[in-house]
C-alpha cells in the first residue's frame, strides 16, 4: 500500500470510530460523565489500532463530545455550544392586534407531516411517550368503568373526575403548595384552560401583556378574541423582565397577563423564584389577573421541579393552565386550570363552551399518574429531551455561519435561535420545505412582527442522520442567503420608539 493509501485508510477509519461513538452518545446509551472503555480495549474490540484509536477520541475530544481526564481516561462530555445567547428585539410597547392564523395555518401543516425533518412540531416523538401502556389502560378502564360511558353529565358538577383531581393535586405537592382541589376546572387541553380564563377576565378590545416571544397559541387565542397583545422583553437567562412589567402596568390598560414561567416556549427560560415572587405580588397589587401556562413545568432539565407561578399566590389572583399534551400524548385531551377567585366563571365558560371533558380519558389520565407511572415516565422523557436539545445545539454551533446566537433551555424540546440581523428566516423557511425540512420562523412569536431573523427548533425527535443532514442543509441555505434582495423598510418594526407609559 502506498503511503498516501495508507494515511487515507488511517483516516476513513479513525473518522469511522468517531461517529460510531458519537452515534452512541447521541443516542443515549451513552451519557454525559460515563467512561468510555480504554484505548487498549477500544482497539481490541474494534480490532483497530491504538494510533487509530486515539486520533478517533481526540477528533471527539475537539467536538467536545469527550473530555480525556488525566489518569483516568476519556468521559462522555457536553457538546459545547460556542455561540452566544439570543438577545432581546427592540420592542416598541405598542398595544398590538393579533393576526398570525393565516401565516400560522401553513407552516403548522409543514410542522405536523411526517414528510418532513422534524424540527417544526414542538412535541415529544411518539416513540417517547407510554403509547402502548395508554392504550392497554383505555381497554381496562373501558371495561372497569362502564358507567363513564353512558353517565356523564351536561353540568360542570360533572365535569371533574375526582380521581383525576386528586392526581393533579397529589402532583402538585412537588412544588411546594399543594392545590386546592376546589379550585380546578379539568379542561380538553391548556389552549381551553387559558381560552376560558381570558374569556372571564377580558373583553373584546382589551389589552393583554405577554412575553416577547411568545407562543403562537396565545397569539391565535387573543386574535380569535379579538384582544390586543402588549409584548414584554425577555432575557436570555431569566425570562419575563419584571421591570419592564413593571412599567407596563402602570397604567390602567393592561386587563391580564399571560406567561409561560417555567421551560418557555420558545425561548426555554424558566423564571427564577424571587422573579416568580415579584411578578405575582405585582399583578395582585395591581388586580391584573394572572394567567399561566405550565404545560412543560414537568420536563425541566436539572434539579428540583421548578414551582409554578401558582406557588406563590396568595390571593386567587393566578389561573394555573396546564395539560398533559406534552409530557404525555397529544392525542388523550386533557388539561386543566385551577382558576383561584375566577373557579366559578371558568365553570361556567366551559359548560357554554363543550360541556365537558371526555371522562374516560381523564379516568386513563388518573389511572397513569396513580400507578407511578407518569413519574417514572418523566424521568426517562427529560433525559431524553434533554439530550436531543444537545446533540441539535451542537450541529447548529457546528454548520450555522458566523453570528447566530443560540438558547440554553432550561427545560422542553425547543431551541431560540437568532441568525444575523440580515438573514430572513421565512426566506430560509421556504427554502427549508422545498428541502423537506420544517422548522418555525420567529415572527409567528410576535403579534408585531419582530423576529424576522429568529427562528424556533424543535427537539422533540431522538437526534439520527437525517436530523444531521437537516441542520447541516439549513446552514448551507443560511450561508446562501442572497441578503441583497430584502427590500428596506418592508413593514417590520426593529427600531425602539418611545414606549407610551414613560411620555
Ligand atoms: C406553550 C404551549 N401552550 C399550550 C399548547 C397547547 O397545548 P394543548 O394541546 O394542551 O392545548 C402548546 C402546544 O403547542 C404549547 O407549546
């Protein structure tokens, strides 16, 4: 073999052994701080070289995806991410109409095909949920519980299963301050729970303060009500600028507000504590009504669960929406708010809306949770997604061009991503789905328009080839980006202008 034949052979080889075990760490079953077997037995096993070997982890080592320790050997690391954290758009404190449902309808469509790479649809891949285990409890209870077949009320006194309700309050003893069963309303998701508070507490026309970004399902909620969308600025690290609430509710215009507190989607903040604090102290102050979606609260990366804003109402002021859409199956239907003072108009909107909520899946619903099964599934389901949000991020820090920035979720399936300010992520969105990849363009985030240069990438998917291929497709097309044909001054606000409540 000639030399040039032989350092060639050397390097499909070594190469070769990389993305094997970097295949394995990405796949799970190796995890971050786990040993990796010895050079010695490495190369035996693979029958290769020991120079092949090392070459192979130090190839790793330089993508961060092992770190060698001195005498100890080489560990599974944390692919580091080298780009900055997004940062906050310039935001004008405008009261602002809601018209997203028809941009919105597309790129959902994109989003829930199978056709596509998946970085469009914000969900746990079904081959992480309990599927089997659901549907085997749907038969049993079925068979247990003939009755919630042909019983079932037409009132809210008979909407709540008591088994569920215990569930729910038995789960909430995690965070500190267990709920009032009295207070809970069972609903069909979290967009009714939060769609039935903004209905008892505001009035077509009013003004409700929202994070920027926020979630295209409040945005389509408000529009639907026919309510206006104040954006408050987000920091990258904490969420919510409790200042910036602060000034904006100074004034009488504000009728509610709504926040994601914990695993933001889409910017993966959770709001610390002494934050959590103020805000409801504020709002309750002021006698705005407080509305928050905790749908991802249970899918928090590290540490304790991290306690809603509920924890720390002292006066029914906050409306606690959640549902098991996300951490469970998006197909079961069942959420719930514990509304505090306002439990009884939300009885009472549900009941003018559908009546109730389908008892043989809350039944399902209680019978999971009762059993440990629902706590045992979340562990293995965070550490899964907590996964994916790695091995995404890094092929972003590794193919996107120079001057992305990227979040560092605290919890979820989502990852905030901000290209350069000249980039347009719906140019690169329709180049995407001619591609076969979906993704969510930030302005769906925004009832103004801001985030044209963001994006939103979902990593509900266990991190494979295609996904790789995906995320390397996307940087090719960013790098491609004709800049030039952006007309100026196309309708989007990006300058600061002088907000209302401090003339
Ligand atoms: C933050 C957030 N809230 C609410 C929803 C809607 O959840 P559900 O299907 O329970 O209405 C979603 C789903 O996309 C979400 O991401």
């Amino acid at each position: 073999m000639s030399e040039f034949a032989s350092i060639a052979l050397h390097i499909m080889l070594y190469e070769r052994l990389a993305d094997e075990l970097a295949a394995l760490i990405a796949k799970g079953p190796l995890r971050p701080g786990d040993r990796l077997p010895s050079i010695r037995r490495l190369a035996e096993q693979k029958r290769l070289s020991i120079s092949t070997v090392v070459q192979a982890l130090r190839q790793l080592e330089d993508r961060g995806w092992v770190e060698a320790r001195p005498k100890a050997g080489y560990f599974v690391g944390s692919p580091s991410i080298p780009l900055p954290e997004p940062q906050p758009a310039a935001i004008d404190y405008q009261p602002t109409d809601v018209a997203v449902t028809q941009r919105l309808l597309a790129v959902l469509r994109a989003n829930d095909s199978r056709d596509f790479v998946p970085f469009g649809n914000a969900c746990p891949a079904p081959e992480l949920l309990p599927v089997a285990r659901i549907l085997r409890l749907y038969g049993r209870v079925a068979r247990h519980y003939p009755k919630l077949l042909t019983d079932a009320g037409n009132t809210w006194t008979h909407n709540n299963l008591p088994a569920l309700t215990r569930q729910i309050v038995k789960h909430s003893m995690e965070w500190g301050k267990v709920l009032d069963p009295a207070e809970i309303t069972v609903t069909n998701s979290c967009a009714e729970a939060i769609n039935l508070c903004l209905r008892v507490v505001t009035e077509p026309g009013d003004t409700v303060a929202v994070e920027s970004p926020t979630h295209f399902v409040f945005l389509q909620i408000l529009e639907n009500l026919g309510l206006k969308a104040l954006e408050i600025p987000c920091h990258a690290q904490h969420g919510l600028s409790v200042e910036a609430l602060a000034l904006a509710t100074r004034l009488d215009a504000v009728r509610a507000c709504l926040l994601i507190p914990n695993a933001n989607n889409p910017l993966g903040t959770t709001i610390p504590e002494d934050h959590k604090r103020r805000i409801v102290r504020l709002l309750a102050e002021r006698n705005i009504p407080l509305i928050e979606d905790d749908i991802s609260g249970d899918l928090h990366f590290e540490g304790p669960r991290p306690p809603p804003l509920k924890a720390f109402d002292e006066t029914g002021n906050v409306m606690l929406c959640s549902s098991l859409s996300k951490a469970l199956s998006s197909g079961i239907r069942v959420g719930f708010v514990a509304a505090g003072r306002h439990k009884n108009a939300v009885d009472l909107q549900k009941a003018l809306l559908n009546g109730i909520t389908n008892p043989i899946s809350q039944m399902v619903v209680a019978e999971f949770m009762e059993s440990g099964g629902y706590d045992r599934h979340l562990r293995a389901l965070r550490r899964a997604l907590a996964r994916q949000v790695q091995c995404v991020s890094a092929a972003i820090a590794e193919h996107f061009p120079e001057g992305c920035r990227i979040s560092r979720p605290k919890g979820g399936y989502v990852l905030w991503v901000e290209l350069p300010e000249r980039c347009d992520a719906s140019v690169l969105h329709r180049e995407a789905i001619a591609a076969g990849i979906a993704f969510t363009p930030g302005e769906l985030f925004s009832a103004s328009g801001l985030y044209r240069h963001y994006l939103r990438v979902s990593c509900g998917y266990p991190w494979d080839a295609r996904m790789a291929a995906g995320i390397e497709k996307l940087g090719r097309l960013l790098a491609r980006q004709r800049f030039d044909e952006r007309a100026p001054g196309d309708g989007y606000r990006h300058s600061p202008t002088e907000p209302g409540w401090q003339r």
